[in-house]
C-alpha cells in the first residue's frame, strides 16, 4: 500500500531531466516521453520530485522501446522509497551509534520533523541500512585499504545463541584490524559446518595477502578440528576470556550462591513503596492546608528520596553483568553497602519527613550487608 500523504502538504519541487541527450545506438535527439512524480520525506521538508523520462524517437532504432530516467534521483532517493538519504542516514546513526529504539525514532521524527511512518516502515529502513553497512564492509577494495598497513591477521571464532533453542550465530572476527568479517547463523556446530566458515576465512586472508599468525577460540572440538585442516601452521590460542572463566570457575560458583542468597534476604521494598505510594495519594486527596501548616512539598520530597532508594536497591539487585574480573555478586555487595552507608548518613543527619520508611529500607539493605 502507497504512502498517503495529508491534503495540505506543501512540497519543495524538484525537476529531474535525463542526463543523456542523444541515443546511443542512432544519435538522434532523446525526446522527453512521459513525467515520474515520486513524493518524499527530507528532514527539510517534504519533497516532489519531477522526473522528465526521455526515449529515442527513432521507431527503427532498437533503443526505441527503452525508456531513460534521470540518474540524479538516486542521489535524493531510491525508487519507491518515501524518505531521502538524509532521512535515511538519521535512522540508521541513532538505531546503531546511539541505540535508539523503533518507537523512539518514531516520535523524534514526527516531533522534530513532521514525518509520520508507521514502525514497520522504520524497521524496513533500519534493515536495509544494515544490509547497506554490512555490504560496505565486505567490500574488497575498502578491506584492502583497512589493512595495507598490517603485516599480519590475528582470527577469532566465536557462537553466539541469542536464546536456547535457537539458531547459533558465528561470527569471524579479525583483531589487530578490529573488524567483524562475517557472520553466519548454523543450525549445526559439526566440524564440516565450521569447516566451511573457517574456509571461508581463508579465502578473505588471501585475497587480502596477509598471513594468518594466530587463531583464538573457545577451542571448541570442531572448531580445533576445522582450522587445524585449513591452517596447519598456525598457532591456535585458547580465547583469554574462557581461560580466565575457567580458572575462576568455583570462584564464579560461590558468587553466584551469593548472589541468590542476598536476594532471599532483600526482602520489603515492595511493601515500603506501596505505603509510600499510599501516603502520596492520601496527601494529594486532601483538601488545601492550613496557612501555618508545613508545605505539601517537604513530604512529597522526602517520599521520592525513599522511592528512589528503592529502585536503586532494586536496580543493583538486578545486574547480573561483570564476568569473571567483576564478579556481580561482589559487586552488588559493595552497591548495598553503599546504598546503606548513604541511608545512614541521612538518618544522622536527622533530615527527610519520612524517617521511618528510611529506617525500613535501611533495615531492609543492612540484613543483606550483615550477612555477608
């Protein structure tokens, strides 16, 4: 289905004519044949763009029955697109540079630029600027220039299973020139599966002209067995970051059991805020204060501090990320630990209308504290 566009659009026109002037089978003069109108988002406003197509007029001629267009049109747009390059290139920086959203990008551009697309319109977009990136990046010619000046590859394989059950994603990397070269989603981890993808690797390390001096992996048995049939005399390193995983293994174990069991004593926020939450309702209900009485919001103010305490409590309760140099258990210790020792500071300080939703949190954080 077409873009509609709104009855009051005001458009900025633009008319195309073909480059070409005359045929070039019969030389005779091109003839302008019929009009394109092709209607567009640019982030200046929208755009119609008028396409003068052209045709020998020549009936003997073979070139006759074909109709040329303006090649210009593609430098403001692809056919049968409803957005510019410029538009184009603004979804794609903040989907991938600034990890925005669909949703997000919708309604930056309909509330800075007037253009209303549906979501699945941008997701259309957003996945033909990745297949644009990633065809950029396979480029043989810009790969030649990104690694002129090393002497040498150092590849990496890896797979990545976004959930269980699901297809594995393996991806190629090349290290000393920081780059992703492929990517390949397996159904299948057998040796001639991988075997194919580390083939492929060395056709790219070919056509480039650089050797091979190391591999690093997880040493999976296919993937040990694959690259030592394509790269027999190449060292193959075992990936630092499993070694230090494994080395740190029982160490990773009791973290974990940690873990688990500061959440089981972490137990009463929910109850906290939902009196909290009660009293800000309550106070909002009443009717307006007396003149001498304390303003509305000195308390309300108070609440918010014991409601943020709360998702902060509830923030460090939640973050499993860290890896084997930063154990999540240890560090949701040391947030507590924190988050107590700043609850504290308040409370000797005497300040906040609501000491005693204080004092529960800090109960609450301080079980968790001790029994560490």
């Amino acid at each position: 289905m077409g873009y509609h566009w709104p009855a009051a659009t005001a458009f900025t026109q633009h008319i195309l004519t073909v480059e070409q002037e005359v045929c070039d089978l019969c030389q005779r003069r091109l003839q302008i044949c019929d009009h394109r109108f092709h209607h567009i988002h640019t982030l200046q406003g929208p755009v119609a763009i008028v396409c003068k197509l052209a045709h020998c007029p020549n009936a003997l001629c073979p070139g006759a029955c074909r109709t040329l267009s303006p090649l210009a049109e593609t430098q403001l747009t692809l056919p049968h697109w409803t957005i510019g390059w410029d538009v184009f290139c603004w979804l794609g920086h903040r989907r991938f540079a600034r990890h925005w959203s669909i949703p997000q990008l919708r309604q930056e551009l309909r509330d800075s630029y007037q253009i209303a697309l549906s979501e699945d319109a941008l997701a259309g977009y957003v996945q033909r600027y990745q297949l644009m990136v990633a065809a950029r990046q396979q480029d043989a010619t810009l790969l030649a220039e990104a690694y002129q000046h090393l002497d040498g590859l150092i590849l990496t394989i890896d797979g990545l299973q976004p959930e269980k059950g699901h297809e594995t994603l393996y991806v190629v990397r090349e290290l000393c020139g920081k780059r992703v070269w492929f990517a390949e989603a397996l159904l299948s981890s057998t040796t001639a599966e991988i075997g194919r993808l580390v083939a492929k690797a060395k056709q790219w390390a070919q056509q480039l002209g650089k050797p091979v001096v190391l591999w690093m992996s997880d040493k999976q048995e296919a993937f040990v067995q694959a690259i030592a049939a394509e790269f027999a005399e190449v060292p193959h390193r075992y990936c630092q970051n499993h070694f230090v995983r494994d080395v740190a293994k029982r160490m990773l174990e009791a973290d974990s059991h940690a873990k688990v069991t500061i959440r089981k004593k972490v137990r009463g926020l929910r109850a906290i805020e939902r009196d909290l939450l009660a009293q800000q309702q309550a106070s909002a209900a009443d009717a307006v204060p007396a003149a001498n009485a304390v303003p509305a919001g000195v308390p309300a103010a108070a609440e918010q501090v014991v409601l943020d305490y709360c998702a902060a409590v509830r923030g460090i309760l939640n973050d499993d990320h860290g890896g084997p140099l930063q154990p999540p258990g240890l560090r949701m210790a040391a947030g507590l630990t924190e988050v107590r020792e700043s609850i504290q500071h308040n409370l000797d300080a005497k300040k906040g209308g609501v000491r005693r939703s204080l004092c529960s949190v800090w109960l609450v954080v301080s079980t968790a504290v001790w029994m560490l």
